[in-house]
C-alpha cells in the first residue's frame, strides 16, 4: 500500500517524458529520431560549430595493416587541415574535422585533428560490431545514433567539404549518397569532395562507364576530384573552401537554408 500511495505522489511518476519505457515503444519512435536531431544541434550550438571537414573511409584500416599508409595520411592530413583552420581569423569554429567516429580512418582523422590541438566530432552508430568510439573525439563532440537516416543528416548539414579514404560498403553508401544529393541539388551549397587513392576508386566505381551507359552526365565527374597524397588532398580543399566560403564574392547560403 506505501509504494503504490508513494508512487502516486510521486510528482514524475506520470511525466511521459521521465518514462523509458514508453520511450522505447515503437509509439514513441518519433520522440527517439527527434531526439537525434536535437542533441547534436545543441551541442553544436554551444560549441559554434557550424563547417565540418567529414572524413570517410574503411574502419578495418589501421595504422599496422596493409593498407597502413591510408591511415598515416588521413591522420597527417586532418592535422594540416585542422591547423590551417584554427589559423583562421573566424568568430565561429570553421571547418571542424568530422568522421564516423569509430576505429580505422575514422580515428585517424580525429587523431590528426587531435595532434594539432583543434576540435573534432565523432558521429557513431550501434553496431554489432567495429564501431565503437575512438579516444580522440573531443568530449563533448561524440554522439551515438541509433538511426543511420539521422546520423546521414548530421554528415551532410554541416559538411562543406569531403575527404574519402578506401573502405567498404558503408563508405561506398555514405559517398554515394552524398554525390547524389550534391547532383540532384539537394545541397544548397558548395561541396568540395576528394576521393583519396586514385587507383582504388577507378577499381571499385567505373564513372566513365556510367558516362558512357547514359547513367550520368559527363559533368557529373565534376563533383568530385581525386587525391593520392596529402599535399595534393589539402591544396584541393583549402582552394574550395577559401573560394566557397571564404572569399567574400563567393558567398553561399548558410546551412540554415538547406534543404538537407
């Protein structure tokens, strides 16, 4: 009779929003998916970032394995990148290294942004297996989605340019995807995209091929331009990025207008 009179004069005993159970019923998956997206924007917010540099690519290659050199320079180049921005005389945070959060290029990047003292975000996803956080996102910047169609949104948002590394068949959907969006001008704004090792993406996609079978326009191969080292890769992206959102003439719409 005590608990179930406490229980009643409990005043958060009938706050829906206090109730985890409820909140992991499938009536209550609308309240979950908002909640992926409110998180990370007042995170965001508070931390004035407003640019991400997103880095992509496989969570099987380490800094030991044979495809080591991806990672070494993945790290080195989102340290140049993450210098060259908190160079920059900005009030916000411009151009913060971002990366799928887990191990392999995704903790290179955050490793490199971390070796030149800047701010990095990590954008996780439960997963049965390979993904788990690395240690150097920034506290405070490492979010775990549930939903992949969410965690999508937050890479696309923010991102003005992209760097993508070989992997499998989660960066293959990630780029894609972008470059779909940037093709169909979902994106009102300007997205510099490299793909890193020239030879592994002319192996893994035929873009010539989709030009020629009527797939795609020709001038859909401008989308994207290819990388094989890291002067190459940062030259590439600070061009862009000082020329899309730098450069006074060249102003864009901000992020807030797009349609993403």
């Amino acid at each position: 009779m005590n608990d179930t009179m406490n229980e009643r004069h409990d005043p958060a005993s009938g706050l829906a929003y206090r109730n985890h159970e409820f909140l992991d019923t499938p009536d209550a998956r609308s309240l979950r998916i908002l909640s992926e997206y409110l998180y990370p924007l007042s995170h965001f917010r508070k931390e004035q970032i407003s640019d991400t540099i997103v880095f992509f690519g496989s969570a099987r290659t380490f800094e030991s394995s044979a495809e080591g050199r991806y990672y070494k320079e993945a790290r080195e180049l989102a340290r140049r990148l993450t210098e060259w921005s908190n160079g920059l005389n900005e009030a916000t945070r411009r151009f913060v290294v971002c990366s799928g959060g887990g191990p392999g290029i995704m903790e290179a990047a955050n490793r490199g942004a971390h070796d030149a003292g800047g701010k990095s975000i990590g954008l996780n996803i439960g997963l049965p297996f390979e993904q788990r956080p690395n240690p150097f996102i920034t506290p405070g910047l490492s979010f775990e989605f549930h939903y992949f169609f969410m965690r999508k949104f937050w890479f696309a948002y923010l991102a003005k340019a992209l760097v993508v590394f070989p992997g499998g068949f989660g960066t293959l959907d990630e780029l894609t995807e972008i470059l779909t969006l940037a093709q169909t001008q979902k994106l009102e704004k300007k997205m510099v995209v490299v793909l890193y090792g020239t030879s592994f993406w002319r192996e893994i996609l035929n873009f010539e091929a989709l030009v020629r079978h009527g797939m795609i326009a020709e001038q859909d191969l401008e989308l994207f331009q290819f990388a094989d080292d890291v002067e190459t890769a940062f030259r590439i992206l600070e061009t862009g990025l000082t020329k899309y959102y730098l450069t006074p003439a060249e102003e864009v719409p901000a992020i807030s207008k797009s349609r993403v």
